[in-house]
C-alpha cells in the first residue's frame, strides 16, 4: 500500500454511522510497530463538514516500499494477565459493544 516505517498515517472513518473502524487500524499498525500513526478527529464526515478538500477519481498506485514490522507485546493482554488484572485492578479495562 505505499507505507513506509517513516511515513505519517492517518486513518479515517469514512461510514456516516462511524464504525469506528479506524481505531482499530490504528492499534494494528502500533501493534505492529508503526508509531505515527493518527485518528482523524470525527472521520470523513466531519472533514467534509468543515468544506476541507477531497479528491475524486481513480486511485493511485502507491510507490513501492518496504515495511519491516515487529510485534509490540507490551500493547496486547494475554486471557491469564486479564484474569490476574480482575483481582489485582492494576489495569483499566475498557470494553466496547458496537
């Protein structure tokens, strides 16, 4: 897709109901080692409202490049570490239903 190690990312919701999708691409690319990565504030819609620009039309092919990934272990909980995390509440756990 033309991402580089170096490259700022942002990723945005562009569904109107705001899956939220983009988030979760966010964590993917921390997870797996890209650090400047962003979430645009209220996606595609609320870029549009603000009459920000947009471009239509084909899509480019993205230069090719290379990404070399590694795995941040600290960023996920295995089930044990939830289990202990349920006693000691040394971890905030956040939980989500979309």
């Amino acid at each position: 897709m033309g991402v580089g190690n170096g490259d700022h990312v942002v990723v945005y919701d562009g569904h109107s109901e705001g899956l939220m999708a983009s988030a979760r691409v966010w964590w993917m690319f921390r997870l797996f080692g890209h650090e400047r990565v962003s979430v645009l504030d209220g996606g595609l819609r609320r870029w549009k409202f603000h009459w920000f620009p947009t471009v239509s039309g084909e899509p480019h092919t993205p230069e090719a490049t290379n990404f070399t990934a590694f795995f941040n272990p600290h960023l996920l909980r295995t089930y044990q570490q939830m289990l202990h995390n349920h006693t000691s509440r040394h971890e905030q756990v956040v939980y989500t239903c979309t």
